[in-house]
C-alpha cells in the first residue's frame, strides 16, 4: 500500500467515477481500476460494490477514505511549518470565521508573523460546520471557529473567549427594552446555517417574540452599518476584539441568562504540527487579553 494509491482512492470518493478520478491524478481509467484492485489485495478488504455499472464505495470503503485523509494530510505536512532551529517554517492553513476577519484574526497573525516571519499563512474563511469538516479532512491545520454542540470525532477545542449576545439598535431608537424592540421593529437576522445564528433564534423562540424579518445576512459589519441606517434591530455576540472601526450602534444587553457564543481554537488530535498551533493560541490569547483589558 502507496500513498499514491491512497490519493487515488480519496480521488474517486470525491469525483464519485472511476473516470473523473482518472482525470484527477493524470492517469488511464485502466489504472485506476488496476490501482483499486491492488489496493483492496493489500488491505483484504472490499472497497467498491461492483454490482452496479458505476462502482460505488462499501461502508468498509468509506471508513478508508477517512483514514486515507488524514494519512495524505499527515504525509503532505511532514515538511510544512515543523520547528527549525531559528523557529517555524513552512505553511499553515488556519481556517477562521469571518466575525474574526476585522478584529482577533489580523491582529494575532501579525504577532505570529512578527515572531516567525518564515510562515507562510494560507487563511480560508466558512461557517463553523465547515471549517470543522476541513479540519476532519486534513485541509486545515486549525480553525477559530464557534464552539459546537457536540465536537467531531478526532478534533480538540480550546475555549478563547465567551462572547455575550446583545441587541443592537439605531443610535436614535429611543426605547431600551429588547423584547419591545424585537417585537415591534424590523428584524435582521443573522446567518441561521451559522453556530451563532441558531444560538440567537434559540434564544428568541424561548423569549415567545414573534420577529417580522426583512433579512438575513452572515456579516457582522454589514448587520451593523443596516442597524445604523435604522432599517430594523438585531441581535449580535459582542466581540472580544472588535473591529477597528465600525458603524456606532445603540447596544443593550439581553438579560442575565442571555447566552454566550464561544469561540476558540480547533484542531485535530494528535496535532501534527503542534508547536505552529502552539504559537497560534498564545497569539490569539494575547490578542484577546489585551483588548479585554483596553
């Protein structure tokens, strides 16, 4: 058993064809049907149900495959930000949500760069449950992401920070109560695909408010600059490291049993580089403690 051959088998569970798969590691169809052959001898196990006209992966195929992930990631990032004797090298691929691309995310990967200016940074922004299957898949080393229900097999979670929701209205609404806002103002809602977003309409389904939604969007700076234009309320985390600069917005807090987003760090276990995700919670860390304490 190869990694080639592994790459290949990867290969046709995503392009789903023998053909695709061909096309997608540059060889004949032949090859890659020898390939899988060879590779079911080397293991004893049946990976494909032939029955059909277009091979389809067995449930033993498919726990491969996701063995098959991680080995090819662990293999492509044997030379990939390891520690050397003037510190990291390499590449890391961090995934992150995009409530942190004006505020945490910049900040703390200039103190990374600054310390170890030899990294190369491939960021990649997405939606908790994305970032969390890439992770899963060997195509991110870590992600800053929400904290999940319940957390996928194989990833650790570092908590960061607690970050409470809180309604936001025009600077010249002249009412103080959230639910009498909720309730009587337009509602702008945000992302319900994100972690974020069914924690917020969690909280509005317990309260008993009937909101009148006039939309639906996944960034904080544009749901905030809508709110400033006094087209409707909505109801945000309040970010541990807030952007540099953004549209002023009346804020009020939901209660004391208003809930809290968390968001941290998330990475594989083991982790194969280690030291490089390391480097990157104490940045993050830092970050946050410093505005925590501004």
């Amino acid at each position: 058993m190869t990694i080639r051959l592994l790459k290949t088998l990867v290969a046709v569970a995503d392009t789903k064809t023998f053909s695709a798969a061909a096309e997608a590691v540059h060889v004949t169809h032949a090859a890659v049907s020898q390939q899988m052959r060879t590779l079911e001898d080397d293991l004893g196990l049946t990976l494909f149900d032939r029955s059909k006209r277009t091979p389809t992966l067995t449930a033993a195929g498919q726990q491969v495959v996701e063995r098959a992930r991680r080995l090819i990631a662990d293999y492509d990032g044997l030379v990939d930000a390891v520690l050397s004797e003037d510190g990291l090298s390499g590449t890391f691929k961090l995934g992150v949500l995009r409530t942190t691309l004006t505020g945490l995310t910049p900040k703390a990967m200039a103190i990374l760069k600054t310390r170890f200016p030899e990294v190369g940074l491939h960021l990649r922004t997405g939606l908790t449950s994305a970032l969390l299957a890439d992770l899963q898949r060997g195509d991110l080393d870590a992600a800053i992401t929400s904290k999940p229900h319940l957390l996928p097999k194989g990833l650790a979670f570092h908590d960061l920070a607690h970050e409470p929701l809180e309604l936001i209205a025009s600077p010249d609404e002249q009412h103080d109560d959230p639910l009498t806002l909720l309730a009587n103002r337009p509602y702008i809602r945000f992302n319900r695909n994100a972690v974020v977003g069914t924690l917020i309409d969690n909280w509005i389904v317990s309260q008993g408010v009937d909101v009148h939604e006039t939309m639906e969007l996944d960034s904080p700076e544009a749901i905030t600059s809508m709110v400033h234009a006094n087209l409707g309320v909505s109801i945000l985390p309040r970010l541990a490291v807030p952007p540099a600069e953004a549209a002023p917005v009346k804020r009020l807090r939901l209660g004391p049993d208003a809930p809290e987003r968390v968001v941290g760090l998330a990475h594989a276990v083991p982790p194969l580089k280690a030291k490089a995700i390391q480097e990157v919670l104490s940045a993050l860390t830092h970050v946050i403690g410093t505005a925590h304490d501004a």
